[in-house]
C-alpha cells in the first residue's frame, strides 16, 4: 500500500530538483571554498550564488545572510546575539511568546538564569498573538521581541508586518523563527521590518542540517562557534557547501511554485477540516482562517493522541500529535496548552501536516481513517465511558 506522508512540518521529501544541484559537489566539485586554487573557488562561487538566490527569496541582501547547520542554530544565534546587544546597553528585558519552537523557548531559558527577564506573550484560544498586548509589554529595557512567523503545531500565522512596524517604531529589535513559513508564505524582510529571520532547508525541501539566519545591516552576529574566518568570522567550519547549494534550489524552486500549489494545498486541507469535523466531540485547533495551508490540528476527547498515531500507521498514514512523547515526557504539548486546552484534550491532539502531491482521495482515505480509529479507540477508553455516562463533562 501506498505511504500518506501528512508530516510536512517536521520535514520534507527532498526535491530532486535540490538533490541534483547538490551532487556535483558531493563528487567532482568537492573542493573547500576557503582553498586557493580553482577547485575551492569553484566551490566558494556555488556557495555565494546559493546566498544571492536565497537572499532575493526574502527580499533581504546577500551580505545578510548567514550559514548555519539548520533553524536550531539560527534560532539560538539570533537569540545569543540580541541578548549581548541588549546587555551592552543595560537591556535585559526579551519580549517572546507562550507557543514558540524548544530552539526559542530553551535559550530563553538560559539567558532568564543570566538574568534576562523574559515575557512571554499570551497567543490566545486563535493561537495568534494581539499586537496591543505586544506594544504594551515593551519597556525601555527591552532588547529583543522574537515571535515566530508561523506555528509548528497548529499552523497558526501571526501578523508579523504589524509587529513588525511595532518594533521599529520603539527601536526594539524584531527577531522571527520563520522555520515554518520560509517557501510557504511571501517573505519580505523590508516591509515587514524584521531585523533578524531564522530558517531550515529541510522544511521546505531542502536537505536536513542546512539553514540561514537573516540579520540586517548593522546587526553584528556572535559566532555560537570558535574557530576559523568561514562566513565573516560568524559561523566558523567548513562550510556545507553542498547542502547550502540544494537549499538554494529547492527554496527558489518552492517559492516560484508557491502561489499555484498553496491554492491546491489549502483545498485539501479544508476538505480534510471539514470532514474530522463531522466526528463528535473534537476540535480545531487554532485560527480557521490565519493558518498555513497545510496544516490540520484537531484535539479529540477521549483518546490518546500517540495510539491514534500507531494506529493510523498502521493505516499507512504519517501523521504526528502534539503531545511531547518523543521526548519521553508525559506533558501535554506547551502549544495546546498555551490556546488553553486542558491536559486531557491536549492528549488527544492529531496534526496532519499535507504536502503537495495530496490529493483528494487521500484525504478522503485520511478522514475515513481517523473516523474509524477514534472511534475505536474510544469504544475501549475509560475516560471516554465515563463521559458518556455524565460521570465526567465533555469538554468539546
Ligand atoms: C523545525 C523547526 C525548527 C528547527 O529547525 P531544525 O533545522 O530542525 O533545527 C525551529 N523552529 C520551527 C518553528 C520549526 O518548525
């Protein structure tokens, strides 16, 4: 039986377009781009053709992209980078929100224990965070507001052109983890005032551990490693030089075909909304209409979110849940939480995450699926007897 991937928010089939750009220097053109002789110049041109391309997909300039192995990095340099501004002007104070990426939430962790004070932003029931509340919490000592541009759980878009422009006009620099929008949604730096921008290849078929952190002009990045001159003295190591050619290709590649496929993309995803929704007592998760195009998030009552993923695997259907159970932690998803679900529901979470080449069939198949393991999942759950009873009150 044919495999449905529906997890293309924690990553993406490569594009062969992206693997063929990156073979050559996989082979012949293995040269290091820092070398003298013609090999690594070759090498050292790919690598500054990939940045041009990639800066002209975000509106940005090439001098203000910089390599790094992926989002993680981006995220924490950024981070590591705004806190040591912020601390040299006697700045502690980082503004961010509930429902951010570990790559955020952890660093913020950390500099909280180097004596940062760190707010963190309500998103709300939407899963959107209110720009108001965001002016407000901007004091004099603010160095860094970091929101990211889309959701990894629930898809919801912020309005960051607007936060943006809140930012600039309080002098407060802006950092966004775009992980989840760069090659899904039209990015322009200028225009929506972002100071610094963190993105991944493999979230927009590119290979894993490649990415690039934006930061404009004026803004010196800290290297988060020690070592030789590569990328300015930013991000010492050889550079992936063929891993930085294939993000370059699959991101301009993803960006020209971004308009046609988000149309195919959101239908889909509507469809597939529409259907789990004739099934009783659940939930979207997140803002209807603010949200990626391919993102489904729903909370269930009265199952586990990780025995509907086994048995949906077993159904051939690739799909993931909120809940934290990768990490060996029984905590509900900080992200359902965060628009407030209770610990309960939050357990019972499904995101579906559709690529391009969904079509109508799958979901339909998806959604019949889902019908038929919630369903039995809930014919043998304690909770759910327990609320049909009225021993306990349903939620959803
Ligand atoms: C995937 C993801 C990251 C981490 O990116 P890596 O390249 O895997 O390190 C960070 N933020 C968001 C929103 C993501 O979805």
């Amino acid at each position: 039986m044919k495999r449905i991937y529906a997890d293309n928010a924690a990553t993406t089939p490569l594009s062969p377009t992206a693997l063929e750009a990156m073979l050559p220097y996989f082979r012949e053109q293995f040269g290091n781009p820092s070398s003298f002789y013609r090999e690594g110049q070759l090498a050292k041109s790919a690598m500054e053709e990939a940045r041009i391309k990639i800066a002209s997909c975000i509106g940005a300039d090439y001098k203000q992209i910089t390599f790094t192995s992926g989002g993680s990095e981006a995220d924490n340099q950024a981070h590591i980078t705004a806190a040591a501004l912020g601390r040299s002007q006697g700045q502690m104070h980082i503004i961010s929100t509930a429902f951010e990426h570990h790559a955020i939430l952890h660093p913020l962790k950390a500099l909280e224990k180097e004596g940062f004070r760190v707010t963190l932003l309500d998103v709300h029931e939407n899963g959107i965070v209110d720009v108001a509340e965001l002016e407000e919490a901007i004091g004099e000592d603010t160095c860094l507001v970091s929101v990211m541009f889309a959701n990894n759980e629930i898809g919801t878009i912020q309005p960051i052109a607007e936060i943006g422009a809140v930012c600039r006009k309080h002098g407060v620099l802006f950092h966004t983890d775009a992980v989840q929008a760069v090659g899904h949604l039209e990015i322009d730096v200028e225009r929506m005032c972002i100071d610094m921008l963190s993105a991944s290849a493999h979230k927009f078929h590119g290979p894993k551990g490649s990415g690039f952190l934006y930061a404009r002009k004026g803004i010196r990045l800290r290297p988060l490693i020690a070592g030789g001159a590569q990328e300015k003295s930013k991000r010492a190591g050889t550079e992936n030089v063929a891993g930085i050619v294939g993000m370059a290709a699959a991101l301009t590649e993803s960006n020209a075909r971004m308009c046609e496929q988000n149309k195919h993309i959101a239908a889909c995803r509507d469809a597939l909304i529409a259907g789990l929704e004739t099934i009783e007592h659940c939930a979207l998760n997140g803002d209807r209409e603010q949200r990626l195009p391919s993102n489904v998030s729903f909370c269930f009552e009265g199952i586990e979110g990780e025995s509907l993923l086994l048995l949906l695997d077993d159904k051939g259907i690739c799909a993931s849940s909120g809940s934290a159970c990768t990490s060996g932690s029984l905590d509900p998803s900080h992200v359902l939480m965060a628009i407030g679900r209770v610990h309960d529901v939050a357990h019972g979470s499904l995101r579906l995450t559709l690529g391009e080449d969904i079509t109508k069939e799958e979901v339909d198949y998806i959604v019949q699926a889902v019908k038929e393991v919630v369903e039995r999942l809930r014919s043998f759950s304690p909770v759910w007897r327990d609320l049909c009873t009225g021993k306990a009150k349903h939620l959803l």
